[in-house]
C-alpha cells in the first residue's frame, strides 16, 4: 500500500530544482522580477478597476462587452430592474473584484424573475441583494466599496460548444513588454459552476502560440483530456481568428503602459473578439496548463529592442513559441498556485 501511494505522489508532484530545471516561473521571481520590475503601480487603476479598463478600451477603440450600465450607490440599486429591462441577457459584475468573485449572470428574465445559465431562478430583491453587497466590498479587492457594472451577455463562438458546460470560455494570454508569451483557455464546467475559474473547477487549456490549437488540458492539477461534462476531445479544440486576438492582447501594452500583463478576451459569435479585463499580477497557472515553465520565453524577450510594432511581435512570438501538440501531450507538472 505504502509504495502505491508513493508512486501515485511522485507522479504529481516534484521537486525544485526540477522545476528549476524546465524553466518554471515561481511566484517571487514573477514579483520581483517582473511585475514590480516592469509595471509602475501608478498604472495599477487602469487595470484594477473594470470600470477605468472599459473607459480605456473605448478610448482606443477596443471592442469590450457592451456598457449597459452602472451602479455607484446604495440609493441606486433600485435602477438596476429598469437598467436591464430591455436586455435580454446581463451580466452584473464588481469593478474590483478578481478571481470570478461576485460575477452575476443572468441568460433571460421576464421582469419578476432572472434565471442564470444553470436555469436556477432568483427573483427581484435576489439580484439588488447582490448588488448591494457588491456595492458594500463584499467582492473587492481589499473590501474597499466598489461600483457594480452592468453589461451586455456575450455570445460565444459556435466553435466553443462542445468545450463548456452553462458558461463563456475565456483565452487568457500573458503579455511581457507586448509580446505574447503563453496563452490559455478556460473552460467552465458543472464544478466551476458555470465559470471559466480554474479554482472553481474550470478546465485550463494550454494553446500553443503559433496557431491556436490546443496542447494540454488541466482540471484540478490534474491532466485532462476530455471537457468532463460534454466529453468533448480537449485536442480537437482551435481558437478561431488568432492573429486577432493575439494582436489585441499585444496592443494592451501600448494601452496601458503595463510591461507584463495578463489579457483576458473572448471570442463573440456576432462582434467577434473582445476584452473582457486585464490583470497588471497574471497568476501562473497558465505553466501548467501548458505543460512549460515561463523563464526561457522571458528571458528571450527581454532581449529584443523596444518599439518592436505589434505586428511584428506576435510574428516573432509566433515563429519562436510555436509547438506540436505531441511535444507537450504528456508532460506532467506539479501543482503552481493561480
């Protein structure tokens, strides 16, 4: 018994210096070496605060979900009924949060009662309830008082179907100095509840820069090779309309200043890509997901000259972080913290 589970441990788990060893970022070395290194915190609100990141997409003209709306007040939750009555589908999310916190979908309503994707039903005073506690920090970072936003439903990718389960896969991309480095998707599944949050039980999909296929699939630590609600191949899965979206997530440098940085868009059937949000400290997960450690693809752009034009990074992100589906198949990594 004894040497079965200590054959089940080495599997999922290994040392430092094997991590080390495959480039593996840690959560210091992207602290110091990269977040206060390359981002002024002075440019934190930009990004921090959902609010301050939609009013910069429209000033660069950055197709996001639609506005439909805020609330900054106790004293105007009430408008939210009227603020959504002509909108099908909402969503209702804190300014401030992070992590999936507070996040309030609604796919339709018939003016007494808002039913979610999982078809459960909350009435009127459910929805300003969560408003209010959105409003009082509940969901925020720090717990500091937050505004609640109001926003149109997005409608994925028909291409996306069959890899979620009640919730909007979102492709996350790490940018360092406007170059993408690594890219993954979040599949939500019945453990996430709808939401694509790998905490939660979402599934991360590893996407090889190059062309956007999928090369590894995790859920819970653990390889995944199947979306574990629709049993769908995880390897069959291909983002559409790439070069896109990896030139919007590129262009958030010059947006914000920020030199790493942490793009989160999605992939919408009628407006095609949009930003969702961006994250000025980018947890790491994404490694794993990916089955390769950050270091080498880092350290490789911080010796390329600045001014490079967008087109021109994704090109050579492209050409130097491409790999095969069969490189990264069966890699296994230990645990790293999201």
């Amino acid at each position: 018994m004894l040497s079965s589970w200590l054959n089940r441990w080495s599997r999922n788990w290994t040392t430092p210096g094997a991590l080390r060893a495959r480039g593996v970022v840690g959560m210091n070395r992207r602290n110091i070496g990269y977040i206060s290194k390359y981002n002024d915190r002075r440019l934190y609100p930009l990004v921090d605060d959902k609010l301050q990141t939609k009013l910069l997409c429209q000033k660069y003209g950055l197709a996001s979900p639609e506005m439909i709306g805020k609330v900054a007040s106790q004293f105007e939750v009430e408008r939210v009924v009227d603020m959504v009555r002509d909108h099908a589908g909402f969503v209702i999310k804190p300014a401030k949060g992070s992590g999936g916190k507070g996040i309030l979908v609604i796919e339709h309503h018939d003016g007494e009662e808002y039913v979610k994707p999982s078809g459960a039903r909350i009435t009127r005073a459910d929805m300003e309830r969560h408003v209010s506690n959105i409003l009082s920090g509940l969901y925020s970072l720090g717990g500091s008082p937050d505004v609640a936003l109001v926003e149109g439903l997005i409608s994925f990718d028909q291409a996306f179907a069959e890899f979620t389960y009640e919730g909007v896969p979102d492709i996350r991309v790490i940018v360092f100095k406007g170059y993408p480095v690594m890219a993954m998707m979040r599949l939500s599944t019945a453990a996430s509840d709808g939401k694509a949050n790998l905490h939660q039980g979402a599934v991360g999909v590893g996407l090889d820069i190059g062309s956007g296929w999928a090369v590894r699939g995790v859920q819970y630590d653990r390889p995944q090779f199947a979306h574990p609600d629709t049993g769908h191949d995880i390897f069959s899965l291909k983002v559409p309309q790439w070069d896109t979206l990896l030139e919007l997530a590129a262009g958030c440098y010059e947006m914000t200043g920020l030199g790493y940085l942490g793009t989160d868009m999605v992939l919408d059937r009628r407006h095609g890509p949009m930003l969702l949000e961006l994250n000025a400290r980018p947890g790491l997960a994404i490694q794993m997901a990916n089955g390769e450690g950050l270091r080498k693809r880092l350290e490789l752009i911080e010796r390329q000259p600045d001014g490079v034009p967008v087109a021109e990074r994704v090109a050579f992100a492209r050409k130097h972080f491409s790999r095969s589906k069969e490189d990264v198949a069966n890699v296994g990594m230990a645990p790293i913290a999201d």
